[in-house]
C-alpha cells in the first residue's frame, strides 16, 4: 500500500493506523513528491494507493493521469481539503475507487479501504472465474460454438454470452475471421471413415480454428485472421484444407464464405454456405468454391467489386439495387461503373460508350422481363442513345451515364410484381437444366445476384433454392426409375455424381430408396 501525504506530522499518523489494521495484509510505503510517486507506482505496482489532490511538485491527479497512460492500473483513494465536485469529473475519468475529504476520520479510512480490499478480491474471483470459463470454452471450443450458432442462425439470438464464445476464441465480435464450408463425404458412405474421423483431421488444419459440425454433409471451420494470414488468399486457405483430408484419404469440397467482421452477418454467410457445400455434392469430391459474397480484401471489409470480373459484378450490384429499390446501392454502382467506364475512354471515347449503352440494354432487358411500361421504356431508350453518340469526352460520358440510370427509376416504377415474375422465370429454368443446374447459372440467367436470388425464393417460395432444385431432380429421378433405368444411371442422369448421396437424398423426400421405388413401379405395371 502506497501513502501520499504532504505534511510528516499527519504521514507518520496515517502510517499508524494503516499499520494497526493492514499491516499484516499489505506492505505500506511512502512517497514525497510527484516523481518519487512515479518512480515507487511503475517499479513497486501498489495495489492500493491513498493520494492527495496537492502534493509537492505537482498535482496528484495530473500525476496520476501520466500513470494511467503508461498502464498503471492499481486502486486509487483521493484525499483533499477542497471541493470534491470540482475534480470529481477528472477523478471518476481516471479510475479513482474513492473519495476522502480532510480532516480524516480513523474509522471512515479504515471503512473506505476495505471496501476497496473487497472490491480487489471481488475481481480477483471474477477474473479466476472467467479464466476457468475462458479455458472451459477453449478445451471444448466445437460444441460452444456450435450452441452460439444456434442462437445466431436459427433463433437470430445474439447476446453477451454469445459474443463471449466467440471472443474467447479470437472470432468476431474482437477479431475478424475466415468462414469455410467442408462437404463431408465420409456422411454418405460409411467406407469412407468415420465422422469422428473426418472432424479430427480436420480440426488438424488450422491450429487456432474452429470446426462445428453443421447438417447432415456439413462442416464448418471459422479461421481467425491473424496476422501473417493476410496474404493467404480464400482460395489458398480451401485448397489447405483439401489437400490435407486428401492426404489423409478422406474425400470432401470446401466452400470458402469470406470474412465476417460482425457476428450479426455470421447467418447470411453460413445461409449460402450451406446451399453452396449441397450444390457441390452433386459434382462429386475435389473442388474449391468461392460464395458469391466472398472477398479477397485485406482490410476484411465487405466490397461486392473485387472478386468477380469487373462489368459484370458492377451490373449484378447495380441490378440488385433496381430490384431492391435501393437507391444507395444504384448510386455506389454509379460512381464504381464511371470510375470503369472512365478508364476506358481515356484510352477510347468510342468503346466506352459501347460499354456503358451495354450495361443500359442489360437494364433495358431487366425492365423488359419485369413488364415496365413499354413506351417509357421506348422513349428513354431513344433519348439515352442520342445523349451518349453527343458525349465527346470521358466527363460528358459520366454525367450522362449517371443522368440515364437515374431517370430510369421512373420506368423501374412501373414495373409489375418483379419477385414473383424472377422466380417463375428461375422455376422454368430449373425445369429445363435440372441436371447442372446452379445458384450461380441460375443468377445468370435471371440477370440477378446469387445471394438476391436465394432470398428471393426464400422469400416467395419459402424455400431455399437447393431445395427447390433437388425436388425437381427427384422428380426426374422417378420417371427414370419407372421407365427401367438402374439407380447408377439414374443418378447420374439427374445430375448426381454421388450415387450414396442421390440414394440418401432420393430416401429423404419419398420415405424410400431408389431400388424399392423401382421394384415398386415394376410390381405395380
């Protein structure tokens, strides 16, 4: 314990009494002035210290102040003879416990410390406590996680608790974080090795990661950023992954989510990655996937312009912004395809005007499929193309660029009800290419964004679109199997490279497996 008076007569006193009440709990020491204060808190680190407002040299708060700084964190009385109110401010700013006014009282000393003794023990326990927990969480990180995912995904639940698993294991909330999806061949054939199995090499990738066992073919492994990771790219990091269970003769996909800064944005990523890691199964083991929201970035924020090839990501995110009626997404789309367009009219006027009436027919065509008014269209149409033949430079070209995405909000306006009319279009499509369907060819062919298209169906379907999908797949599948062909050729006709998993997948949504459904149909002709 550190005593700070500025008076011998009243020191020796003070010393007195804290010696008869805590002389067997602490030792006490004594400083003169401000800089032997200093000198005595960095080197002796006083859990405890009794501090004067005025003492000589300077002041005990502007003194303390420089300590906090410098990372002194003990326990601090203040004692004046002023007014308390006048540096109750700097003192509650400062980590002060108490406050003392002179002349002191014996008993209201002895009274202020152990309350403060108390308040140490206090976090003492608190912080063995949380170590205990910390350690706890650490030994047996899988199932804690797997619980605050629950919480996350399914009941959109984020609490204290929550925030503190994952903190605990250097994921967001205090540390971004790499989020993976492993498919789990060994779930479709026994021969392959157990699940037991597969997790433990799989938890052997990455030492400070986190591997959460999720669905029936899932896994997912959450990798905190650290540093030296930064070059690593999401691509390097699934192809680790892979190669490890390879070398380890266990088949899997891995599915690469991106980064997640921010844990409420934890369940729109494991949302794709789940539809993406089930997507992949059907081509067989061995591949590395991106999710349409992946980044590459450094910073770890999310840029919807960095992974995909530049046009056509800046027209899906301008798209998406049409059909959202986002008028925040149009005008960063805005701003991005200039700054694309005005690259290439330094080096050719012409050609960059073929490239931005390109990305307006594009929009055009969106307006067609979404029923817009007709002659609306037509007369912003006529009026844009006449505007960009009469641009003779790359700042002309912007503004008009710019003017015509804007004034086609009229025309988006009148458009009919464009969810529905998407996923009909999508539905048809699916029926046509059920075979190699994906999310991805899907997008394409809608003109829409992977993930738009995903919330789209989950949104006027209430399904999610792989679902919707391997409906359609089984529904092939029986016809096949009624019209004679074997479960083999079946399967790979519908577009299953895994025969174990059609089975399971063909079991799961008629409550019978593709052999008895064929002897079935067979009995029944």
């Amino acid at each position: 314990m550190k005593g700070q008076r500025d008076e011998p007569l009243e020191s020796k006193a003070l010393r007195f009494v804290l010696e008869k009440n805590f002389g067997g709990m602490f030792e006490i020491k004594e400083a003169d002035d401000v800089f032997s204060f200093e000198e005595a808190a960095l080197q002796w680190l006083p859990e405890i210290v009794l501090l004067d407002i005025r003492v000589p040299g300077g002041s005990g708060l502007s003194q303390l102040r420089k300590l906090r700084e410098e990372g002194f964190r003990g326990e601090v009385i203040v004692t004046t003879a002023y007014d308390v109110f006048e540096y109750a401010q700097e003192a509650v700013e400062l980590g002060v416990s108490s406050f003392l006014v002179k002349p002191l009282s014996d008993s209201k000393l002895v009274e202020t410390i152990k309350s403060v003794v108390k308040n140490i023990e206090d976090k003492r326990k608190a912080l063995a406590e949380s170590d205990k927990i910390k350690d706890f969480v650490s030994r047996n990180k899988g199932i804690f996680v797997y619980a605050a995912l629950q919480d996350l995904v399914k009941y959109n639940r984020l609490d204290k608790d929550t925030e503190m698993v994952f903190s605990v294991l250097n994921l967001p909330p205090v540390n971004p974080c790499v989020v993976l999806g492993v498919a789990c061949f060994s779930s479709l054939d026994p021969l392959e090795g157990s699940l037991i199995h597969f997790w433990r090499e799989l938890e052997g990738v990455f030492e400070d990661g986190v591997v959460v066992p999720w669905g029936d073919f899932c896994f997912l492994v959450m990798v905190p950023a650290a540093q030296g990771r930064e070059s690593a790219s999401l691509e390097d990091m699934g192809l680790k992954i892979l190669g490890h269970l390879s070398s380890r003769g266990l088949k899997s996909n891995v599915v690469c989510g991106g980064y997640v800064t921010d844990l409420r944005k934890m369940a729109k990523v494991i949302s794709q990655l789940e539809e993406v890691v089930e997507e992949s199964i059907f081509r067989g083991f061995g591949q590395v996937v991106l999710c349409d929201d992946s980044t590459e970035k450094k910073d770890y924020e999310t840029d919807p312009f960095i992974v995909e090839s530049a046009a056509k990501k800046y027209f899906n995110y301008l798209l998406d912004g049409f059909l959202k009626n986002d008028s925040a997404m149009v005008a960063d789309s805005i701003e991005t395809i200039n700054a694309f367009i005005g690259e290439i009219a330094v080096k050719n006027l012409g050609m960059a005007k073929m490239a931005a009436l390109g990305i307006l027919g594009q929009l055009l065509m969106l307006f067609i499929e979404l029923k817009c008014d007709f002659s609306m269209m037509r007369e912003w149409a006529n009026k844009q193309i006449l505007n960009f033949l009469g641009s003779s430079n790359p700042k002309d070209l912007n503004k008009v660029f710019s003017q015509a995405i804007l004034s086609s909000w009229a025309i988006r306006n009148s458009a009919a009800d464009e969810s529905a009319i998407i996923v009909q279009q999508v539905l048809s499509y699916i029926r046509s290419h059920y075979e190699d369907v994906t999310l991805q060819s899907a997008a394409e062919y809608a003109c829409v964004s992977p993930s738009y298209l995903s919330r789209l169906f989950k949104k006027t379907l209430n399904k999610r679109f792989i679902d919707v999908v391997k409906e359609e797949k089984i529904e092939k599948a029986k016809i096949l199997l009624s019209q004679g062909f074997s479960v083999r050729d079946t399967a790979l006709m519908v577009g299953y490279g895994n025969i174990n998993y059609f089975s399971i997948l063909f079991k799961q949504l008629t409550g019978e497996s593709p052999s008895e459904y064929a002897k079935r149909q067979h009995l029944d002709q």
